[in-house]
C-alpha cells in the first residue's frame, strides 16, 4: 500500500454517497449556522466546525437493546475517526457523508446547555438517567476548547439529576471534580470504551483517541475516585481483537471497574462500504478474512439490523465470544454490581424549588 492511498490520521479513506440525496430526500438543515463554520474547508484534511441551534437535546432512544432510555449528544459527527462506528450513518441525515464528513464536519450543538436546563426544570420531565453519548463521543478532541461537556455536567449537578456517560477519551479525566460530586449521591456511571490492549490496533482501528495507556488510566483514577466505572469492548472484530477478550478483562478488573460489556461488529448502512474499502488499505493481507466471518456472524451479511442479535451475531464464533466473557467475568469481576442511579433527588430538587414560589 502506498502512502498516496491511505490518508493518515483519519478513519475512513472516502466519502461515500449520501442515500438521501440518491432518493431526493430532504436533509434536516433548518438550525445549521453556516455563516459561523471554523476552520479551513479547502484544505481536504482538515477539521471543520458547524455551530447548530436544535429545538431539543434530549433524546428517547426506543432501541431495546442499547442499555439506555435518554441520550444527549453535544456533537454530531466525531473526530475520532472510529472506522466502524455505528453513528456515522447518522451524518447522512444532515446532508454529510458517513465516510470522511463525518470525521471532518462536526456539528456544535451551541445551546446544548440551555436546553438541558430548560428539560430538567420542566413539570412534566420525570427523572431517568440520561447518557452522554449515545451517539457520538462527548469527549471528542474539540471538547477541550469548547467545554460543552463539562457545562452539561455542571447543569446535572445543579438539578441533581442522574447522567450515565460513554467515552473513549482521557479528557473525561479534567472533570473529576464536578463527577466525584455527582458521585457522593450516586448520580452518575462512567463507561470507558477500550476495543485493544495493542497501541498499533487502536491506532488503525481509532486514529484520533486517547491511547491504550490513557484510557487504562482513566478506568483506575475514576475508580479511585469513587466513580463507578465499567469498562465497554465494543466491537469485537474477528482477527482484530476477538484473541483479547480474556487479557483485556483481567486489565479492566485490575483497574478497579466494575463491570465488562461488548457488542459485536455490525457494518450498517454506508459502514460497509466505508469498512471494506479501510480495509483492504490498511490490513490487505486479512482483508477477506475479516470480512468473511463478519459475513459468517449475522447470516451471511455485512448488516444486521435485527433487535436481539444485531449487537450479539449469532453462529459458533458469536457464541464463544459470549462463552469467553461470561468466564472472563466470573473469574476476574466475581460479583462486582454497577450501583442503580439515583433519581429520587431530582424530584425531591423540583419539589422544593417549587415551594420556594
């Protein structure tokens, strides 16, 4: 392969076709700011921000098996550059591209904060744990400028409401403060996603993260902080990191997490194309390999939309890899239990703001 071929520091190698635009769909663009992008779009790799106004920020998630009832995205789009990351195909609904646009316009939501606030103080919203990121990583490098997240964690403080978060990055790691606080009354979980202990893998798999080394990190100062921690290995890659399964556990554990979880790879939508096309780039010699058995898992296709086993596959190879976690969890997590998030004191917060009037 040379180096002309594959574009360094970027997950996808292309921008493949928009299906909405191939059908004459409408792209949601009414709360996109197009006057206020940053950055240098002539230059082909380059990051390239696009503040946005939405009308909402709370999201319920009617997928039954995700682990969550309400998600909050303050970016769309991620410049981490996860090859098979199931958000891409989100970006088409913009009017991007799943391939490379989704790695190099990401969309700001810049009155995340206020619309939390103005969801939290609503007579009708009953408190639920709502997660950050249920779709793109809320910790994604431009977070250490714009602070977004850190905003959002204030406002769940303020209103004492319970926040899952999910993140692949070590920044998480400067908001201590604000989760050692939500912690004390159990209003909040962090999980940590590490697909590899090898720094090579992660670098191709997830060219713009936080290392291996960071990552592990993260999980132990969490952990020694009090903060419940449970470490995601999501996607398990036959012939990339499906031999890690029983190491990777018994690292987490050492760390101080409380729980494992996993989903298997699933190549949706533009993924596949996107996937296949990385690849045959940058692992030509295990290209059909990979492929095939990714084939194998959800019945001899790429995609796998179907509640219930999407996340799981099926077949010999699905079933060892639940096999090795369930032993990888007996003998290195024994009965360690994530706690339930408390969402008695948001109500018991409104109550008495609405005595004081």
């Amino acid at each position: 392969m040379s180096s002309n071929e594959f574009i360094k520091g970027r997950g996808a190698q292309l921008n493949v076709s928009n299906r909405f635009d191939e059908h004459s769909h409408e792209t949601r663009d009414d709360f996109l700011n197009y006057c206020a992008a940053e950055g240098e779009e002539a230059e082909d790799n380059k990051t390239r921000l696009i503040e946005t106004f939405p009308k909402s920020i709370v999201n319920k998630v009617t997928s039954p098996d995700v682990g969550m009832d309400f998600s909050l995205n303050p970016y769309q789009g991620c410049e981490h550059g996860c090859i098979y990351c199931y958000a891409r195909n989100s970006h088409e609904y913009w009017g991007y591209s799943a391939g490379l646009d989704f790695e190099q316009k990401i969309l700001v939501k810049r009155n995340a904060v206020e619309l939390l606030e103005k969801k939290l103080k609503s007579k009708s919203w009953e408190a639920k744990p709502i997660v950050l990121s249920g779709n793109t990583d809320c910790y994604q490098p431009i977070e250490k400028k714009l602070r977004i997240t850190r905003s959002l964690l204030q406002t769940f403080l303020k209103y004492r409401h319970p926040v899952g978060m999910i993140t692949k990055n070590a920044l998480i790691q400067r908001d201590l403060d604000i989760l050692k606080e939500l912690a004390q009354d159990n209003l909040v979980s962090v999980a940590i996603s590490i697909t590899s202990l090898q720094e090579e893998t992660r670098r191709i798999l997830e060219p713009r993260t936080a290392s291996i080394k960071k990552r592990l990190e993260t999980v132990e100062k969490l952990s020694e902080a009090n903060v419940p921690v449970t470490v995601m290995m999501a996607p398990i890659i036959p012939s990339i990191n499906s031999h890690e399964i029983m190491p990777l556990v018994k690292e987490i554990a050492n760390r101080g997490a409380l729980s494992v979880g996993y989903t298997i790879v699933r190549l949706n939508g533009a993924i596949g194309e996107i996937f296949s096309d990385w690849i045959r780039k940058a692992m030509p010699d295990r290209a059909d390999k990979v492929l095939n058995q990714i084939q194998h898992i959800h019945g001899g296709s790429l995609n796998d939309s179907r509640f219930g086993t999407r996340m799981k596959g099926e077949g010999e190879f699905a079933n060892q890899v639940k096999q090795q976690f369930k032993l990888a969890r007996k003998l290195y997590l024994g009965d360690r239990q994530k706690p339930k998030l408390n969402c008695k004191l948001h109500e018991d917060f409104k109550d008495g703001q609405m005595k004081l009037f």
